[in-house]
C-alpha cells in the first residue's frame, strides 16, 4: 500500500505545493469519512449457501476507505480497512488469526478494532495490550501486529483500522487474496476539487464517479462475488493480480481541464533539474575525466562500456550522502560516493561529453506493476535505465552488477518513459519524452549449458564425470559480475553448491573457473569446469546396471498439478537450455533402450517452434551421447497455450525419470 521513494519526488512536490495552498485556504471539509463508518455493534454470523461453507475460506467483506482530507494547513490521508472473513479449514485459521498492519515512520494508527465470531456466537474482541510494534518486519518496515484470539472452524474474523499518514498523489489497490470475495468495495474521497482519476487491471472493475456527493469528490467500486487468487508459478507475480492504480489528475480551482503531472511534466522536471544544477567546474571536471580514458579510436559501444565500467567501479552509490555540495561532480568524483540523483547526474554529463546519444529511461519491475504508458502516474517511475540509439542497447545506471546490454530482466519486455534534452534559444533547457517499447532480449543469448563426458566403473558401481557447465546473459546473472568479489571459500562454497546441485554426493576436483573478469562480464560465459565421480547414478539389478541418465540434467521444475490456470505465462527473460550427455560403454555391453531418451514435446506457431523439450542420441561405437535442447523463445505465453507451456515444463522433469538399461551382450 505504501510509496516507494521514487528519484525526482522533490519534482512533483514543488509542482503541487501552491495548488494545496489555494486549495486549503478556502475550503472547509466535513469531518472524515471513517469517522461516520461504524462495524456492526451486534455481530451474528453471515449466512453462507452450503457450496461456499465447503470453502476454506470465503471474504464476507472487503472494505478500503481512502480519503485525502484538509488538516492544520495541510492534506493528509485516511485509510480505513475493514474485513470480514469465514475460516472453514485450519490453514484458513492459521492465515487469519493474525493481523499485520504497515506503520512506517510518518504513520499513525488512529483507530483499530477486531474480534472473532464462532458458530454459537461467541464474540471475543481485540485486547489492544497484544498489538506489538515489529522494526523491519521481513525486510517490509515497522509494522503493528496482533492476534485475533478465539477462532475456531466456521468461525468469522472481523477487524478494522483507520491510519492517517502524508499524502502521496498515486496509489495501488490490489486483490491478493484466493478466495471467493463476496463484497468489494474501494472509496476514494478527496476535497472537491481534487479530481482523481483510476484505471483498473487483470479484472479488477472499473472505478465509477459518484454524482450525487458535491460535499466531497468521490470514485468508488462496489462489487459482488470476485474470485482472487493466489500469485501463481510463471507467472507475472503482483503484476498479474487484480489491481487499480489511481491517481490526483486535475484541480478544479485552477483549469480543471489541465492533467496534472504528466509524462511530458516529468521530463521537463528532470532536465531543468540537470541543467539548473550542473557548472561549469562540474562539466570542466567531467571532460577532464573523459580525456584521462582515452577514448579516441573505440566504437561507439567501447566507449559506452568503458564509462560505464570506470563509474560501476569507482563510485558507490548510497541513498544518504550528506553535505551540501554532495551532488556536484567534483564531490562524488573526489569521494567516490553519490546518491541516485548524483550517479545519473555524472552518466548523464560523461555520455554527452564523450559524444555518445543517449536517453533517460523510467519504467517499473514488471512483476510489481508492469508499466503502463496509457495511464501517466508516476507511481510507473521506478527503475532507471539508459538507452543509446546508436548501438540500441541499455545499461542500469544504479545497479552495480549489471553492465551493458544486461540490465535487470524483470525490467524489460514492457514500455518505459524515453527522455532526452532539448535547448529553446540559447539559455532555456528542458526535456521531453516518449513512451516506447523496451526489446526483450533474443532467447539465444541467455543459454545455461551443460557438457558432461562419463566413464563408468562398473566395478565400483561408480560414474567418473567431466563437467562443464556455461552460464550465459541472464543465466549468469546471479554468479557472473558478483564471482570476482568473493573470497576463496566463499568461491569454492558456490562451485560445489552448483555441482551438488546435480550430484549430491560428488566432491568435484581439478576445478576450473572463468569467465568473471570485469572486461568479460556479459560478453563471455561464466564456465564452471571440474571432475567428479558418483555413485548416484549408477545402480546394478542383477545382471544388469541401471543408468540413471535422467538425473544427470539435475532436478527439473514441474507443473503437474492441472489447476484452472487464471494469469498468462510470465518468464523472467527468454532463455534456453542445451545438454550433452556422453558416455562410453565398457566393452561388451550394450544399451537395450536407448529410445528410452527420445522425447519431443512442442509447441509451435506459423510453422516455428515457439518453446520445446527435444530429446534424443547419437553413437559412434561405443559411445553414445544423449543431447537435449529445452528453449522457451517468448517471455510470455497467453493463457491458452499454458497447457503447452506446461507439457514442456513437465517434459524435462519426465526425463528425470529416464533409467537406461546396460547389460552384457548375449554370446552369438
């Protein structure tokens, strides 16, 4: 529920700050909504038809009050929550009986109130001495928590609580609850001529203008037997759930026709920003550091690479920088550190010095909101990205580890904000924008593959391994630019954490590492080499010895489960998977089920395969190798080819189960 710090909210604070000011000094609100909004002073339990009673749990109620409210010269916000939920299972139970309600700094609980309701009705109310504070609750921040006592199967759970905290300009309301919700209802209320505007998403209805209240300007929901559900595998996460964003539009007291905060209001914030705030001395400083790289003679791409490289590598970035000057180039380039607004300031002043076109990108982590260019709230302007139309590519300009071409994968695939500046005569500097596509990287360059060359010892019932394992692009992305960082043991902590993810019991010696060196990173793969030996995969069953082939691509993912499937297929970047599996066979024996590993499970559109799991041999003498291609082309697949997607899913944990037969051949 609550904003995230986004760069430039100073921008959208100066641009609003008079517009509040006129607003306040002539308008006198009725008291808040939550104050005229009471529970039911003498609960019984709600009647349910037998079907929703068999339910693990049904959402009676589901009640948000948001209200932007005039105080003390100021607009605060009113958020009132208020539910009521049947728990029909103990999971249900064990779900509920908790409340956790976020309290960061700057929030205060106005009211809170809860009880239980079980079948005999029984009411036990909320003893507010069990409301503890929790610092950082899972990394979320300060919360208030408390149990809701006296639950038991068929039992209700209502609670409710109002929290007043600092306005903000742009919301997210969502479902995520997998339960049937047989009342939704979400109020926005706000001054009158505060005109808010909304857009729903993945099914959430859409919001109504209520024209009957001039008192207050008021959009509202009111809904009936909504099914949620759960955040699903492969899926779009919280970007594929039900939600509705929602936005401060226009002002009635001034042109009530102008929007507010626009895309084009961003852009020109942020480059009037730059310009005002950049010197003289900071552009003398900024084209000294150019001249000391020596960039004369390097492609367009070197050159984006090597700036981005010195940065990443030189200065840290830190969001609490102090002193007065600590935004100005010669500061961060004398100590090394800067804030958000410093680091995009030095990128922004070195690309232009060295010549290189570039532009600012805004866009979101789509598995939080995808971006949406249609509905311009700012709440979109999340994540940071420059673009650089010569080579067409990107870098992350505040994440550490990524470098050039390989910006964070749960970024792309979607539209961002495009910007770059603009001079009117001679003085006047601004900027202007455009929403445009962000590409998805091509599935080939994000490839995890494995070589294995085996030698049996039938003996000692054992398997002797050649591994080599390649981590491409994405597939590295979480090992390749962190590698060089670690110490030797936490080196070796990850090469046998990659190996046993395979072989459990293997220790792998002779081990070869490469692929992580700065001027490497997304341009080579990250190779892990090493010898091992198992027993693991090797079993004898009489006159025979079972070779566990299937295992050794590692454990698979696995959609068995055929659940009524509600979001599309999201994939974090598109990617593939190649396996070559070759062992020699003592002399005189012989596989007698070699088909046993042929498996082609696909799906294709216009004649190309789409995603696929291909199985299949080849031999030469004595030795047979086993290749397998696993790709998955599109980063999304629609819900009507899920079943596809999940046969191919489910393919490569089949081929888990392959067990090839080696026996000795029969005398002629």
């Amino acid at each position: 529920m609550f904003f995230k710090k986004y760069i430039f909210l100073f921008i959208a604070i100066l641009a609003t700050t008079g517009i509040f000011g006129q607003l306040q000094a002539t308008t006198t609100e009725p008291d808040p909504e939550y104050k005229n909004y009471h529970w039911d002073n003498s609960p019984t339990l709600h009647e349910l038809p037998a079907d929703e009673q068999k339910m693990g749990v049904v959402v009676i109620k589901d009640k948000r009050i948001i209200e932007y409210y005039s105080q003390n010269k100021d607009i605060v916000m009113y958020i009132t929550h208020h539910m009521i939920i049947r728990v029909n299972s103990d999971k249900a139970i064990e779900e509920a009986n908790t409340v956790y309600i976020p309290a960061p700094e700057g929030v205060v609980l106005e009211d809170v109130q809860a009880r239980s309701i079980t079948k005999e009705g029984k009411v036990t109310t909320l003893n507010s001495a069990n409301i503890k504070d929790v610092d950082n609750y899972e990394n979320m921040g300060h919360y208030k928590i408390f149990a809701i006592d006296g639950i038991e199967l068929g039992s209700e759970v209502e609670f409710m609580y109002t929290l007043m905290e600092p306005s903000r300009k742009y919301g997210t309301e969502y479902v995520r609850i997998n339960s049937l919700v047989k009342n939704l209802r979400v109020d926005i209320y706000s001054p009158p001529a505060f005109i808010f505007d909304a857009k729903s998403y993945n099914g959430f209805p859409d919001m109504q203008t209520d024209t009957t209240m001039t008192a207050k300007h008021h959009i509202f929901f009111d809904g009936t037997d909504i099914k949620g559900y759960d955040r699903e595998e492969y899926s779009g996460e919280n970007g594929a759930l039900m939600r509705m964003e929602y936005k401060y539009a226009y002002n009635a007291n001034g042109d009530p026709g102008e929007r507010l905060d626009t895309w084009s209001d961003f852009c020109r914030g942020v480059y009037e920003s730059f310009y005002h705030e950049i010197t003289k001395k900071d552009r003398k400083v900024a084209q000294n550091v150019i001249d000391t790289m020596k960039l004369a003679g390097l492609t367009e791409e070197e050159k984006i690479r090597k700036i981005e490289s010195c940065i990443k590598t030189t200065i840290s970035l830190k969001q609490d920088v102090l002193g007065k000057n600590n935004s100005t180039l010669e500061t961060i380039l004398t100590t090394h550190v800067a804030d958000e607004t410093g680091m995009l300031k030095l990128y922004d002043q070195l690309y232009s010095d060295a010549g290189i076109k570039h532009e600012i990108v805004l866009t979101t982590d789509r598995f939080d909101k995808p971006f949406d260019g249609d509905f311009d709230s700012w709440a979109y302007l999340q994540k940071y990205l420059i673009y650089f139309p010569g080579p067409g590519n990107y870098i992350a300009p505040m994440e550490p580890m990524s470098r050039y071409g390989y910006v964070p994968d749960d970024w792309v695939c979607q539209q961002g904000i495009f910007m770059h500046p603009v001079t009117i005569g001679k003085d006047f500097h601004t900027g202007v924008g455009q929403v445009r596509d962000i590409f998805c990287n091509d599935w080939k360059q994000s490839m995890n593959d494995l070589y294995e060359n085996i030698k049996f010892d039938l003996d000692m019932g054992m398997a002797n391994i050649h591994l080599k394992e390649t981590f491409s692009g994405y597939e590295g992305y979480q090992i390749q630019p962190i590698y060089s960082f670690l110490s030797d043991q936490d080196k070796k902590d990850v090469i046998d954490r990659i190996v046993k993810i395979i072989f459990q019991d293997a220790k792998p010696t002779n081990v070869s590492v490469t692929g992580y060196k700065e001027n490497e990173l997304f341009r080579q793969p990250f190779i892990v080499e090493a010898d091992l030996s198992t027993n693991s995969a090797l079993e004898q069953a009489g006159n025979k010895f079972l070779f566990k082939v299937g295992q050794l691509i590692g454990p698979q993912s696995e959609l068995y489960d055929d659940t009524v499937r509600h979001t599309p297929v999201e994939n974090h970047h598109n990617h593939g998977y190649h396996r070559e599996l070759a062992f020699e066979l003592p002399d005189g024996y012989i596989v007698t089920n070699l088909n046993a590993v042929n498996m082609d499970v696909f799906h294709e559109t216009g004649g190309e395969r789409d995603m696929e799991f291909h199985s299949y041999y080849k031999t030469d003498g004595n030795k047979v190798t086993v290749i397998i291609d696993e790709n998955y082309k599109q980063i999304r697949y629609p819900i009507s080819m899920y079943e596809d997607f999940r046969k191919v899913i489910n393919a490569s944990a089949d081929f888990n189960k392959v067990v090839l037969f080696i026996e000795k051949k029969s005398n002629p």
